[in-house]
C-alpha cells in the first residue's frame, strides 16, 4: 500500500463504508453488487489487461467471447432484475452483442407488435435464438425521423412490403451491431401504398440467417468502421442497404397501424398511440444519466487517488515535493469534480425513481405526465453528459502525461461521454426542446396557475422579481443556494419568452423567431437542467437518515456544486440580476474555502463508490496506490515490447545510415 493514500485515508472524517451504503441504497444492495461484480472479477474469461493491445478485428472478437460468456453466467445464476445486469455490464467495460436486442428490439417489439407477432418474436429474442437490433438512423439523416428515405412500398397482389434504399444517404448507418452481429433488425421506413404516403413504420426483417452468418437476398451489410474510442470499437456499428427487399404483411409491427391485405391502412383508436411510442425511448434516455454518473465518478476516483500519491515540485526549498492534490490549482479542477459526481449520482436516481412512477401510469392508460417526462429525461441527458465529458477531460488534465495514456482510462472514458453527447439525442437538439416547452409554460402560467411540479416555479412571480441580498456567507444556506438558481432559471426563461414576443409584434415570423435565439433557448434549458440538479441533490440530503458525518460530509459536497456552478457561471446570473459583482466575489472566496474543507477527505470521497481495481481497470487508479508499478506492468505487455528488436524498425532504419547527405 502506498504511504500517502494510506495516510489520506486514515484522515476521513466518516466511515466510508457507511457512504457506500447510502449511495447503493442498503448494505444488503452493497452485498449484492460486491457478489455480482465478483462473478465476473474471478472469471479469467474477463480478464482485462489484454484489451488495450487488441487490434479492431481482436476486440471484436473479445467482445463476442465475452459476450456469450457473460450470457452463461446470467443463466447459471438466474439473474433477471435489470439493474443488476447493469451491473454486470458495467463492471465488462465492453459494449455487449445482446445491448440492442435487450436494450431496443425486445422492447419495441413489446410496445408496437401485435399479441401474435410478440408470441412469435420475443421468445426467440430472448433466448437468443434470434439476435435484433434497432435501425433508424440513416446516413443522411438521424434526428428528423420525418426525413428517413427507406421506404415500404406495400404490393397488393402478393401482399408484401418492398423494402427499398432508394439513395446512399438512405443507407442505414451507425446501428449498433448491425453489420456482422445481429440476425435481424426492426426496420424504420415510409410506408407507402400505392402513392400515398402513410408516415414512419416499424418493419420486421431478417438481415442474415442466423447459422451460416450470410446476408440474406437483397440485403447489403457492414461494418461503418473505426470510432473515436477503444471500447465502443469493440462494438461493430453497421450499416444497411436494402434492394427491393420483400417482406410479409405480417413482419410490419402492428399494434398502432395495420395494413390490411386489400391495402387499407388502419391506425388504432388509441387515441395514445403515439404517446405509447414515444414511451419506448424515454426508457433509454432515463438510463443515460446513470451511464454519465459512472463516467464521471470513475474519471475522479482515478484522478484523485492518483493526485494522492503523485508527488511534483517543492514549494518550500527543502521540504520535498507535495502531493499534487495539496496544490490550489488541482483542488480548483478536481475538488467541484467530485462534488459533480456525487451530484450527477442523485440526480441519476431521481430521473430512474420519476421514469418509474410514469410507467407505472402507463400501463394504466394515464399519460398525463408523459410531457414533462420527456422534458426530465432530456435535460438530465443533455446535461449530465455533456457535464461528465468535460469532467473526464478536466482529470485528464490533472493527471498530467500519465493521463494520455490508455492505461490510466481517462481518454476513454472522455471518448465515451463524447459519444453519449450524440446518441439517443444530440445535447443541442435536446436543450432546443426542452426550451421549447418552457416557453409553452411561461405562456400558460400566464393564464391559469397551474404546471407540472418540476416547472411548476415558473408560476411564482416574486421568483422571477427575487434579488439575493446576502452579504454574507452564512446567509448562503442551502434554500439560498436553491432560490438563486430558480430566479436565474425564471428570469432567463421569461426574458428570452418576452423577446421571442417582440419579435413577432413586429411581424417576424415565430420559426425565424425561433432560429434567431436559439442560442438563449439553449442556455435557458442549461438553466433550468442545472436548477434541476441543485434541487435533486438538495432532495436526496434532505430524505437521508445517515450519520451526523455522513450528513456534514455530503452537505459540503452539496455547497460546493451549487457555489461552484454559480461562481463558473457568474456573469449568466449577474445579467439576470440575481447576484451582483461583489456577492460573486464572496461566493468564490465561499467556495476556496470549501476546497479546505474537502481536501482531507478527497479520497475517502472517492472510496466510497468503492469501485474495485477490476471494475475501475485504471493503472493511475489503484486502490492500493500502486501506480507507477501498474504502469510498468502493463507497458512490458505491450505486443511491441515482445522482442527487444522489432522486424520493421530492422527493416527500415538501416537505411538512414546508407543515406548520404
């Protein structure tokens, strides 16, 4: 063990273990997560010190070895709740074959298929007889589904759909598993009958049979190549050209819409219908906070316990070089780090516990709430991604030139949540709609009070008139902290509404309206995502019942988000005249002295989302602190270092010297 992270956590003002309770939800919960990781940690199978030297075709292939193995290890223990196979999932690090037949196929064929086609597809779906995936996105077009060119054409004399890809842009492109993985793929095209139009349908089609791997007639399949991370590499995202491809009236999922075998096309009377759609992907996106939680926790785990044992530079001639994390400098980037993680950790299970009491809704018919779900689920997702791909990239940073390397994880985990900023959702197209229905809010707060509870403050006007007046910091208690989130949240979102409004007074039209402030659309859904946050967090605290210690602790994790956002983003709440210049200068001068608060508990911060080394799979990260030895360990691994000559560089640099000047 090294001396220094020995020492630091020897100083915690808490009992780490009762923190790791807390945030798994129970000793019992912590138990069962430590079992369920070890299943996987005492498997040789997934060993993981490999991975880093496989080239695309190889980690490919481990994902696959794992993958099936990872299968075996469900059956054989009979594990079924969802969130303990995200547990498993996670702790793999690898993207897994079954993601999208378990993540998108089986659900959408659950929601939009007919009693019979979920008799005939699901069980195959889920023992693997059959492996779907999910295709949407084309190469032209990803977020205006409107827009998709596949097309459908139904042929009344055999009664079948012709599937068609009638341009290259049409191709199907960026589906998860598509290329070389999947059997079959639920196929979004425009249906057409005769020549009229009928929208976006939902198709059953097998891509390649199942045994001999091949692609089925007609259908043209691959791989979209390299993306811009090592562990989603070993995923294949595929792509999908279709040549008048035929397909039974009965493979168009139909429990929406059906088109009949004469041609007449009948949309169900559920006058929901689309609400249940929409349904399916809201499960997704709920997921994707508790995705930027785990990038994020783990990017500052590594990046402290690193800090801890790093030593650089003396400030005092004489006295030895300090711990990096005793500099000023590395608390101001990895301090309100870790106070994000521990935020992004509450405001994860918020949205999970919301997305839970709305299905529940659901299945009774009651949709009521699924607009402001919606709007929960695509802010946290916007947010929390975008805030956890910075923060990975900050402790990369901190780390230094040992944060540049592949071994330390930091790069990839950047790499990942720059990949989550896109999928499911771009952030930017994702804030514009949740603007969109803060300004639908703002006009009907001022017809009747009454709006969904997560908005519901855009009802109170004194919010909106609020001007803090601490002079103090002992004035910026908590509820403080809160309200000026809410008024700057209020005050941007009824300035940008009433501009909007003077724009179409005098005579633009409300779609340039819109175009033109974007810009401050967007940085009022930023507002709002962040008052979400402050308050998710708040809430979180506020239901505990942990120890005195544990309470103190998280309550300064909680000051130093809320003043930490503020103090980064002063000159939005300076404008919105919620805080002045000097009250900013205060809460800087607040929230430097929370950092020396915090610093002696940084690690045991950091301990308690008790990753273990197999899980967290840093060489900078070790539990035991141990990093300049990991390193070394996994460098002698390298394919290159197998000789002590390589054949190419004995090829090639000879030359230099037979080369005349």
């Amino acid at each position: 063990m090294n001396p220094d992270i020995a020492r630091e956590r020897s100083k915690a003002s808490f009992d780490i273990q009762e923190l790791t309770y807390f945030l798994d939800g129970g000793k019992e919960k912590t138990s069962r997560r430590r079992y369920l990781e070890s299943l996987l940690s005492n498997d040789p199978v997934f060993e993981k010190d490999q991975d880093w030297f496989y080239g695309r075709e190889g980690s490919y292939e481990n994902s696959l070895r794992k993958g099936v193995h990872f299968i075996d290890i469900v059956r054989t223990h009979k594990i079924t709740d969802k969130y303990e196979l995200q547990v498993l999932e996670r702790a793999i690090g690898y993207p897994l074959p079954t993601l999208l037949n378990d993540l998108m196929f089986i659900p959408t064929i659950k929601t939009l298929g007919t009693k019979r086609q979920q008799e005939k597809w699901i069980p195959l779906a889920k023992s693997y007889q059959i492996l779907g995936t999910y295709a949407q996105t084309e190469m032209g077009h990803g977020t205006f589904i409107r827009a998709i060119e596949t097309t459908a054409t139904y042929d009344t004399t055999t009664q079948e759909f012709v599937l068609h890809s009638p341009s290259l842009t049409a191709a199907k492109w960026w589906p998860g598993s598509l290329g070389h993985t999947c059997s079959h793929a639920i196929v979004l095209a425009q249906l057409y009958i005769g020549k009229k139009s009928y929208g976006i349908q939902f198709f059953m089609l097998q891509i390649r049979d199942p045994v001999t791997r091949r692609p089925t007639p007609g259908v043209k399949l691959g791989d979209i190549g390299p993306k811009g991370s090592f562990l989603i590499n070993s995923q294949e995202n595929g792509y999908l050209l279709l040549d008048h491809v035929r397909v039974p009236r009965d493979h168009m999922l139909s429990a929406l819409a059906e088109v009949m075998a004469d041609g007449t096309f009948v949309k169900s009377s559920n006058e929901d219908a689309d609400k249940v759609l929409y349904s399916i992907m809201l499960y997704v996106r709920s997921t994707i906070p508790q995705d930027a939680y785990f990038i994020a926790s783990r990017a500052i785990t590594i990046a402290v316990r690193y800090s801890a044992v790093r030593r650089q530079s003396e400030l005092k001639p004489g006295q030895g070089e300090l711990q990096i994390l005793d500099y000023s400098t590395q608390q101001d980037k990895l301090l309100p780090s870790l106070a994000t993680a521990y935020a992004y950790k509450f405001a994860s299970d918020r949205i999970r516990i919301e997305y839970e009491r709305a299905n529940t809704k659901w299945t009774t018919g009651d949709f009521s709430n699924l607009p402001e779900l919606h709007v929960l689920t695509s802010a946290m997702k916007a947010y929390t991604t975008s805030g956890a791909r910075l923060l990975a990239d900050t402790c990369r940073l901190g780390c230094g030139g040992h944060g540049f390397s592949m071994f330390s994880l930091l790069t990839e985990l950047f790499a990942v949540a720059s990949a989550a900023c896109t999928y499911e959702g771009e952030n930017t197209v994702l804030y514009l709609q949740v603007a969109r229905f803060l300004l639908k809010c703002v006009s009907k707060a001022r017809l009747e009070p009454r709006l969904p509870p997560s908005v519901s403050y855009l009802l109170d006007e004194s919010t909106r008139d609020w001007r803090c007046t601490c002079s103090s910091p002992r004035q910026l208690d908590s509820q403080t902290q809160l309200r000026i989130y809410k008024a700057r949240a209020s005050r941007l979102i009824n300035m940008t509404a009433d501009k909007m409004q003077a724009d179409v007074i005098l005579g633009m039209d409300p779609v340039d309206s819109w175009n033109k402030n974007s810009v401050d659309l967007v940085r009022c859904a930023k507002a709002h995502s962040s008052y979400l946050i402050v308050q998710f967090f708040l809430d979180a605290l506020s239901q505990s019942n942990s120890s005195r210690e544990i309470a103190s602790v998280l309550k300064s994790q909680s000051d130093l988000y809320a003043l930490y956002g503020i103090v980064e983003d002063s000159g939005s709440f300076m404008e919105c005249g919620v805080l002045t210049v000097n009250q900013i200068a205060m809460i800087r001068d607040q929230v430097y002295s929370l950092y020396q608060i915090i610093r002696p508990d940084a690690v045991a911060l950091v301990d308690a989302f008790d990753y273990s080394d197999f899980v967290l799979n840093s060489a900078l990260g070790r539990y035991d602190g141990q990093v300049y030895q990991r390193l070394f360990e996994l460098a002698q691994k390298s394919p290159l270092n197998k000789s002590p000559v390589q054949p190419s560089a004995k090829k090639y640099l000879p030359q230099l010297h037979k080369s005349k000047l």
